[in-house]
C-alpha cells in the first residue's frame, strides 16, 4: 500500500513521503543532532523549502535545488514535510 501524500497543512514524516512527491519542509525535529541540523541547513534544506522525494530505500533521497541528498532513515524520519 502506498502512503497518501498529505494534505495542504497536514504534516508527515519525510520517510512516509511516496517517492516522486513534491513536498515543503515543515519543520526539524528536536532529535536532529545540532551539528547535522547545520548540515542540513548547509545543502540548502530549511523550513517552507521545495524538496523532491527520489527515493526512500535503502536512504531516502531527495533532490534539493538541483542537488541529490541522501539522508540516513534516522535523520530522515526527524524531518516533517507537508504539500504545496
């Protein structure tokens, strides 16, 4: 069974996300390490941003202002996304 993509304003985890979905970042959860946060940060994710959903196994991978980022299941599922 497919995940449902979410509603405008309903939030979900990013690794609940189908792939090929566009979604916004919605918000970082407080289990992110401080430092991966910046990291994040640093390849351009940040709340309201436009990311892509490529693929989410074996990592999920999404495609961030023309850029791939793979992301480890354990930081992904800390990540809340929500559609258009």
């Amino acid at each position: 069974m497919t995940p449902a993509l979410p509603r405008p304003h309903e939030r979900i985890r990013l690794t609940g996300t189908p792939v090929g979905r566009m979604v916004h970042i919605a918000e970082f959860g407080d289990d992110i390490d401080p430092l991966q946060r910046e990291q994040l940060h640093a390849y351009g994710l940040s709340t309201r941003h436009a990311v892509r959903v490529l693929q989410q196994q074996p990592m999920t991978v999404i495609l961030c202002d023309h850029v791939e980022i793979a992301l480890e299941h354990s930081v992904a599922r800390h990540i809340w996304v929500e559609a258009g």
